[in-house]
C-alpha cells in the first residue's frame, strides 16, 4: 500500500468512433480521504470511475489504485475496491439478508466470518430489523442502503460511489450521508461521483470538478464556492422578462455592494456577492424606490451550476453536443437510466 489510493498520470480514454470521454487527467487521492468528483452529465465523470476500477481500460496513461496497476494487476485492484454503482444490483427475490450473504460467497469473504459480517453490516445501514424481508419490499432509499453493504462485504480501504443518492427524496439522501461519514470515519477512502455541490459540501474534504473529460478545477468545497465570490441574492420581479436589465443596471449603479456580479434571468436578477445577505435589503428598497415590484426573494449558497459558471464560463445544462458514451443521463428525479457499458462486481 501507498500513501495514496489513486494515482492517475495522463490519463485517455478514446472510444472507437473517436469519442475522447477522458482526456489528460491528473489526480491523487490519499488514504483515508474523502473525495468528490463533480461534473454535468456527460462530462465524464462515470467514465473515469470505470476505468478506476477496471471496467473499462485506458487508452493513454497511468493509474493505480491501492498500489495496484489498473491494466496489469486488475484483479488485485477489483479485490481492494468496493464500487456502487448508479443503479442497484441487490436481487428483489432474495431478502437483505440473503443479498448480503451472497455477495460475502462472490468476494471469498471466509465462512467462519459471514455470519458476523452480515449481521455487522446491516446494522450499519439500518436494515438489521428487515434483515429477512424480500428487497422488493423496500424503498428505494432502503434498496440503496443495502447495495451499499453489499460493496464492503470485504471490508475495502477503496470505495467508489457513483452518484449514489440521485433520485432518492432527502430523507433517504441524509440517511446514506450518515452511512457515507461513518464508513469514512473508520478509514475507509472514498471517492463519490455527484451532480450535486450540496452533497460534496456535506461529505467532501477535496472536489475536483470535471468537464469535457478534463479536471478543470480541483479545491476544498469552501475554496471552490469562494471562486463563485460569494452568496447569491435572487430577486424575483413582476414582468421580470421586461423588468430584468432595468433592475441589473440599478443593482449595477447604485453603489450598494462593494463587490458584486449582476445576472439577469428569467424571473428577474441574481447578485453574487460578498455582501449578499448584508446588504440584500438595500437593494430591495432601491428597486422598489425606481418602481419596480419585487415578488420574491432568496439569498443561497452558491451550487454546482454556479461554481461551473465560475469556473468555465456556461452552466452545466448548457448545450454539450450531447452525452458521452458510457455516462450517465437522469430524465427525472426518479429516473435513471445508465448507457453504454452496464454494470458489474
């Protein structure tokens, strides 16, 4: 073992129709981190995930994971890594029970342990009081839960967690961030994939933002929000169609905020700011003072789509030419279909 569970040099992968989904990453994750990889779909964020756990094969570069060489020792690296999937490969017909029993008998986890194993790993996840209902009786938060026990039967220091919570309502998503902390806190490594700036924030201590294939940015989540320079005030406004570059130039001229970038949208203006939430009802007062009517208003964090924004210049549902092969795309907050490539342990 190293100090680091990934090492990645130049790393390429190009399809046969020339597709280039990964194109000249670097990056280093040391043992015990938490680390998130954030991107649109089809930036390539599931595709570089295959390659690190030996699904697909790199066509330039260098990888290693666990110290093991993801071309030449995958087998090894496959036996050190734990990988859930964006879609659940637990068995409806069998019962929590029996899923995690039969993924101890298909990673060799030895007889004398199973029975400690399964007991010890649905109690993690919260399933040890319906250990002997069949999974399709369960949520889909709960199907989750136990696709995750599923992936650390053999106790990996590695686990990938690719997009794991979409489509799950909050509360199922917060019960999977307990279990994420946890396992964390007990060393193992992890890696999560996600749409989403809020789950990073919460579970992340390093993000590395990807698009186009390429690492474009790689920080702390507070570092990486501060790129954005600061809370977002969104004011919406009656006709705000019409009334939005009236309101921008007044949010612009009125020397209210020392520091501020101004954005029309569809419902009005969005100010990023330092002083957002300071200096927020100032503004308010100076467009109500020019006649305009303000019918809503919120001051937030910055998210994902704002930090891309920052970073390269266009939101993340910006035109794209299209998915890469092999990533992901959601239709819905329930619907989840993955492309190319499928799913396997």
């Amino acid at each position: 073992m190293t100090d680091y569970a990934i090492q990645a040099e130049g790393v390429e992968l190009v399809y046969d129709d020339g597709t280039r989904a990964v194109d000249g990453i670097d990056l280093r994750v040391p043992n015990g981190e938490f680390f998130g990889f954030l991107g649109p779909n089809g930036a390539g964020k599931t595709t570089t995930i295959k390659t690190l756990v030996t699904l697909l094969h790199p066509t330039g570069g260098s990888i290693t994971v666990n110290g093991y060489d993801v071309v030449g020792e995958s087998r090894a690296v496959r036996e050190t890594v734990g990988y859930m999937a964006q879609e659940t490969s637990v068995d409806p017909e069998l019962t929590a029970r029996e899923n995690v029993s039969f993924a101890c008998q298909a990673y060799g986890v030895p007889r004398s342990e199973r029975r400690e194993r399964i007991e010890e790993l649905l109690d993690l996840v919260d399933l040890a009081d319906v250990a002997d209902k069949r999974a399709d009786e369960f949520s889909g938060g709960m199907k989750k839960r136990l696709d995750a026990a599923t992936a650390l039967v053999h106790r990996p220091p590695l686990v990938f967690l690719d997009e794991p919570t979409t489509g799950l309502d909050p509360s199922a998503r917060n019960r999977l961030w307990d279990y994420f902390r946890r396992i964390n806190d007990r060393g193992t490594t992890i890696f999560l994939t996600t749409q989403y700036l809020e789950e990073a924030d919460q579970l992340c201590d390093r993000i590395g933002v990807i698009d186009d294939g390429s690492i474009v940015a790689s920080d702390s989540p507070a570092a990486l929000k501060r790129e954005v320079g600061g809370e977002i005030l969104d004011v919406e406004l009656e006709d705000g169609t019409t009334a939005s570059e009236r309101a921008a130039r007044i949010a612009r001229e009125a020397g209210i905020f020392a520091d501020a970038s101004v954005s029309e949208t569809d419902a009005g203006i969005a100010v990023t700011s330092p002083e957002a939430r300071s200096r927020g009802t100032d503004l308010l007062v100076a467009l109500r003072d020019a006649g305009l009517t303000v019918t809503g208003f919120n001051v937030r964090a910055p998210t994902l789509d704002d930090v891309f924004l920052a970073i390269t210049g266009r939101t993340t549902d910006e035109e794209r030419g299209g998915s890469i092969a092999g990533e992901a795309t959601t239709d819905g907050p329930d619907d989840v279909t993955t492309t190319g490539g499928g799913t396997e342990r």
